[in-house]
C-alpha cells in the first residue's frame, strides 16, 4: 500500500487550519457586532425614554398624576388639558407661552442677522490679512473662549445697569452684534486652510476685502458655518442665566426662563403642574427636533467637512 505524499497532508493540514482559524474569526466578529448593536440600542433607548415619558406625561390629567404616584409611562385617561383646558392649570393660563418664544426668536435673530456677520469679518480678516499684532490679537481671542461666562455676567450687568437698559432685551441683543470669540476662532482656523491662491485670484480680478467675504470665504465656508449656527442656536435657545437677570417681568423673558418658572411651580404647589411643565417642554423642544430633522444631512456632511478642513 502506498505511504501518502508528505506534501498533499501539509497542504490538508494547513488547510484545515485555516478554516479553523477563519470559524473562530468570524465567530470573534458575531460576538463583536452583538455587542456593538446591544450597545448602540441601550444608549439609544436611554436617551430617547426620556423624550417619549416627556410626551406622554403631557396628554396625562393633574387628577391622575396626583392619585397614581407609581411610575407609569401610558396615561391612563387622554387628557389635553395641559395644552388647552378650561381649569386653571394649562400651559397658556399659568404662562404667556407664546410671547416667550417671540422673545427668544428675537434673541435668536441679533446673531444670525448681525452678529454672524461681524464673525465673518473678523474671522476673514486674521486668516487672509496680514497685518501687525495679528498673532497677538489671535492669541487674545483663543484667551477669550476659555473664560466662564459667568465671570464676564457681573461687569456686563453694572454696565447694562448704568446705562439704563436693565429689564429691557437690549443686554440680551447688544453682547451679539458684535459676534462670538469662539465662533471668530473657529471660523479663521476654517478659512486659514482654504487655498490662498483663490483669493489672490480673486484680488487680481478687481474683488475688494469685502468681495472676498461674501463671493469667496463665505460660499467655501458654508460646512463650518452651519456647524457653528447650529451650537449658538441651540446655546442662545437654551440660555437661562442672562435672561433671568437681565428682565424683570416674566412676560419679557425668554421661553426657557418660563420652563423654569413652570418648574419651580410644579415643586411648590400642592396640585401637580408636572403635565403643564412635560407641555411646556414638548413644546419648547419642537423647534430643536424640526431644525435637526430638516437640516440633519447637511448637519452632518457640514460636521465631517468641516472637521476634515480644520
């Protein structure tokens, strides 16, 4: 009988292993991806519950909140009377809900119709103009973005005070018109990386500084603008502290101020607000959700070419 070839059983060997060793890979890459989705799936339900318990707790009655103590996430009788009820205790009774939101959207509006623009400039200037100190003025500016917004709250107060303009939107508009450190920054690291050239060409072609701005920077700019509209938007949308010191009336404050007041009611009340305030949250949140949906894909395109520029 002939002895088998040394060869054909190396090769069978090898063979065999490599199966073996290509099973237990993809056996590593079952256990991997399991993993990976169960992960992704707990945060995403951790972080979406809260939104939807906020959605059903507002269709629920103040009589039922305060007779059902357990956690439950259902409401028991479909109730509306947080939003529009004929007791005292709906959203537009207790608040002037809608002047609220006027009030932030004008807030919203003194950067995105002035101060954006002195952005822009500035931004523009210290990354395409030479000029003396600029290094300086740059550093001062990068200095700037890391002091706390409540050390600078104080002397913006006395001098809001001294001038008057204390219980008026004036403090809440005026700091914006003259733009943001952090988006200046942001936005001249952005327009540094873009081609010099293109604006030397453009400078040829007769375009002045501000030609350059708004037919050259701004249209190349546009992924790191969006990204930086979206961050003030939401950090202007959900700022507390300056309007709560700055206006005096609750009718002058903004929306979020009124979510706090709705707040510190439903835990110093015997009847419970707690589906006013679940309202005036799903309210409130509608115009964040509408902004994300509508501008999600551009949000994100905009996120990973401006992260790839920078």
């Amino acid at each position: 009988m002939a002895e088998p070839n040394k060869e054909s059983v190396l090769t069978n060997n090898s063979s065999s292993a490599g199966k073996a060793r290509q099973k237990n890979l993809t056996a590593q890459k079952i256990v991997f991806y399991v993993t990976l989705y169960a992960v992704l799936v707990l945060f995403a339900v951790v972080e979406i519950f809260p939104f939807v318990w906020m959605i059903f707790t507002s269709f629920k009655s103040a009589r039922e909140v305060v007779q059902n103590t357990g956690f439950y996430l259902f409401p028991k009788d479909f109730s509306v009377e947080a939003y529009y009820g004929k007791t005292l205790y709906s959203l537009f009774d207790l608040v002037p809900f809608w002047r609220g939101l006027l009030n932030t959207l004008i807030t919203e509006s003194s950067f995105f119709f002035v101060g954006i623009f002195a952005d822009i400039l500035a931004a523009y200037g210290f990354a395409q103009v030479r000029f003396r100190f600029r290094n300086g003025f740059l550093l001062f500016i990068l200095c700037a973005t890391m002091i706390p917004f409540v050390v600078t709250l104080m002397p913006q107060y006395a001098m809001f005070s001294f001038l008057g303009l204390t219980g008026t939107m004036w403090p809440l508009l005026i700091p914006h018109f003259f733009g943001t450190v952090g988006v200046i920054f942001y936005l001249e690291r952005y327009m540094h990386s873009l081609p010099r050239d293109i604006f030397e060409a453009g400078a040829i072609d007769g375009l002045s500084h501000i030609g350059r701005v708004f037919f050259l920077a701004i249209p190349m700019a546009v992924p790191a603008l969006v990204v930086q509209c979206v961050f003030t938007f939401l950090g202007i949308w959900n700022d507390v502290l300056a309007p709560d010191i700055y206006l005096t009336r609750l009718e002058d404050k903004t929306l979020q101020v009124m979510m706090q007041y709705l707040s510190v009611s439903a835990g110093s009340t015997r009847i419970s607000l707690l589906p006013v305030l679940m309202a005036g949250a799903t309210l409130s949140s509608l115009p964040i959700l509408i902004l994300y949906l509508s501008c999600q894909n551009l949000f994100v395109n905009s996120m990973a070419t401006a992260g790839i520029k920078g």
